[in-house]
C-alpha cells in the first residue's frame, strides 16, 4: 500500500505533502550502500516522501535508490516527493542556486518537490561543511537570512523547486521572513525537531496559525549518533508510558510515537536501516489513538532536545535560546 491521496495534506502554496516521510540521515559509522538499500526498501513498502539533505553526505545514495525504483518501475518520478536543504556554508545569496544545482546532481532529478533551509545557523562559504578555527570553534558567517530567502524564492521560480520552506527556525526567526519587505512566499514548512519529550506545542500552534506546516525530525527519539547526542539522554522509545499505550494498541512504541504527530496535524519523519522498522513504521495508517492517548502523550513533554548545537550557542542565529 503506497501513500494515498488522503495521506497527503496541502501547503499554503497549493502543493501537497505526504504526512509521512523516510528520514535518510545516518551517522558516519553506516556504510553508504545501507542508505542505498534502506530508502529502496522505503519506496516499496510505501513511503513516497523521502527526506533528504546536502549535510548527510549520502545524496548520491539516496538519489540511487530512487532512480532503481522509477527504473524498474515501482514508482514514476511524479510519485516521489523529495525533500532537499541548504547548508549553513551556503546562506550567501550567491551560493543557494549552486548549492541546489549540485544536490539535484547528486540525486539525479531536474527538480526537488521541497527545499528548505537546514538551520538559521550561518557558516563561513568554503569547502569544510563544519569550518573551525585553530581553537577547532566553528567559524560563522553574518549573512541576512531575508537575503537568503529571496535566493530561494528565484529558485522556485525557476522551476528547480516546487516548494520552499525552513528548518530549525524559531518564531522570531519564521516571523523575520514572514515580515521580509515583497515577500513573495511564505515558508510552506518549519522542519524541527519534535516527540513527545518536546512535543513542540507553542511552535506548533504559532505555525498553524500562520499556515505553515510542521514537519518533525528525531520523532523517535533520534538515532543517538554520538557525534551530536550525548549517551546519556533518555531513549525515547523505552518510554513505559509509550509502551503502556502501544500494548493497550497492538502496536509498537514507534508507530504510537509517530501516529501521535499525525493525529495533532504534524508531518512526521521515520527513518531506519531495518526491514522490519521500515514497515512497522509504514503501519500508522492502519490504527487511531484516542483523544485520552494524545493526552497522556502530551504529558509526557519536559522541552528536552537531543540536538542542543551548544557548539554554536554564542551564534547570532542559534535557535534554542527563545522559548519556541
């Protein structure tokens, strides 16, 4: 069963995204070809959004697996939407169109259904995705993110994507762009992290009402890669209270999870490197939580964030010191 139109909502410009996605970030310890497998197993269970970004350093293997499924004719190129970002070395507005052109190389497609930029985050333009000075501080860059922006907008006008949103904006930072003098378009999305230990809900209502959608990334609790979370943080799937839910459900703690962002009106990422987890995740379709289970879930938010940047924290932009 492959995403229907009824497992798709409509963005504020017109275009429609599935509400469900197949997150394609692994830490550096995969090996490439197990993005490769990993999104072609996606695309046959259902999954037809995949989430994808320049920073994950596996474009070329995600654009492979894509390419393999429109081959051999499990989906056309129409099927597929295809989510790309911007990276932080990239913000210059004369680098956004290259950065573009580069990720549709890297996944062999004329065009991305979604772009967005990855972090308000600006770092200095040049090869190193991560620049450090000699005291290994990264090293930022002062750019206008309304400049940016409006770099964005020619790339859609263009035709090289259908929809441009952000990621990891706080509301002062959606309200600067949404306030830009000729504005031409809004933000169709705000990717950040969401689950039920920070469940985002003021942000959320803020975008609602801004018709903007919310898309969550680590809805299950990330995938604890070392390099960004700390070993210590509480695994979100080991939650007794997911698990009471789960139970009373038939259902894994992963599919409550993920069915909890839908049903509040949340476009949710699931990725995994597991068969079994792929179409397990595939699953939130073929159950509902009632208004007593979001409620307990709701519960559970303590705003605790698995990726705190605290390496970027005296950065003009960093997101995380603003409530929401």
């Amino acid at each position: 069963m492959a995403l229907s139109r009824s497992h798709r909502v409509t963005m504020n410009d017109g275009n429609t995204i599935p509400v469900l996605g197949f997150g394609t970030y692994a830490p550096r310890s995969v090996p490439k070809s197990e993005t490769v497998m990993a999104t072609k197993v996606a695309i046959e269970v259902g999954f037809r959004h995949i989430d994808g970004a320049f920073a994950y350093e596996n474009e070329k293997e995600v654009g492979q697996a894509i390419q393999a499924k429109i081959a051999d004719g499990t989906v056309t190129r129409k099927d597929i939407f295809c989510t790309g970002k911007l990276w932080s070395t990239c913000h210059r507005p004369d680098l956004v169109r290259p950065a573009l052109e580069e990720t549709l190389k890297n996944l062999q497609l004329d065009y991305l259904d979604l772009y967005i930029i990855h972090s308000p985050i600006s770092l200095k333009p040049g090869k190193e995705m991560y620049p450090m000075d000699e005291n290994q501080k990264p090293i930022g860059y002062s750019v206008d993110l309304r400049d940016t922006w409006e770099a964005m907008e020619k790339c859609k006008d263009a035709g090289l994507v259908k929809s441009i949103g952000v990621s990891n904006f706080n509301r002062r930072q959606l309200e600067m762009i949404l306030n830009k003098t000729g504005l031409k378009y809004k933000p169709v999305c705000n990717q950040v992290e969401c689950h039920p230990y920070l469940n985002q809900s003021k942000l959320l209502e803020f975008c609602k009402s801004k018709d903007i959608i919310l898309v969550a990334h680590s809805a299950l609790g990330t995938q604890r890669d070392p390099q960004w979370v700390d070993e210590k943080a509480p695994v979100l799937l080991e939650e007794p209270v997911l698990g009471a839910i789960a139970k009373k459900h038939n259902r894994s703690p992963a599919q409550i999870a993920l069915r909890y962002q839908i049903q509040r009106g949340v476009v949710v990422l699931a990725g995994s490197r597991s068969e079994k987890e792929i179409k397990e995740n595939f699953g939130v379709f073929e159950f509902q939580l009632t208004p007593e289970d979001i409620k307990v879930i709701d519960g559970l938010n303590r705003n605790f964030r698995y990726y705190t940047l605290n390496e970027f924290q005296e950065f003009p932009n960093y997101p995380y010191n603003d409530e929401y």
